[in-house]
C-alpha cells in the first residue's frame, strides 16, 4: 500500500525524509497500528522544518497507541516508521 493522503485521517505506511504536506494545518490526533511490531520499534514525526512534533516507541507486538494533540503544524514529515500504519487525523 502506498501512502493515503486525500482524505482524513492520512494513512501513511511508508516513511521517509520527503515532506508529505506543506503550509500550516491543524493535527487533531495520531495513531500508529502496528501487528508486527516489536519492543524498540519507532515512529517519529517531524514538521517541513525536521522538529520532531510526535515520537513513540513499541513495547512489543500488536502494538497500538493514540495521541489527541490539537495543535497547528508547519508541515510533516513521517520519517521513521518501523512497522504499521500510522494515521494522522487534521483539518
């Protein structure tokens, strides 16, 4: 699957160090699904600018957190993600 990016939540699967949106937006809320994760898997996000705005680590498999955040990003970029999707939830 490749990454979704027209609709909302975004489903990004695929990280990397390319910017996925630009410009300003509200994020509500994250949440990264992992079934094959394990202990030490990581998913970072950063805004167009590279400051780490949302990192989690796994504690093992079947691993799935949520975050409500609410706050006004400068861009993203999803750039490592170990395993799963994530899904970042914005207006």
């Amino acid at each position: 699957m490749a990454n979704v990016l027209d609709q909302s939540p975004w489903i990004i699967d695929t990280p990397g160090a390319g910017v996925l949106h630009t410009g300003k937006f509200r994020v509500y809320s994250i949440r990264w699904v992992s079934p094959a994760a394990a202990a030490g898997h990581t998913c970072t996000i950063t805004d167009e600018d590279g400051k780490i705005k949302w990192e989690d680590v796994a504690s093992g498999a079947n691993y799935v957190t949520e975050s409500r955040v609410e706050s006004d990003w400068k861009g993203v970029k999803v750039t490592v993600l170990s395993s799963g999707k994530v899904y970042i939830e914005h207006a």
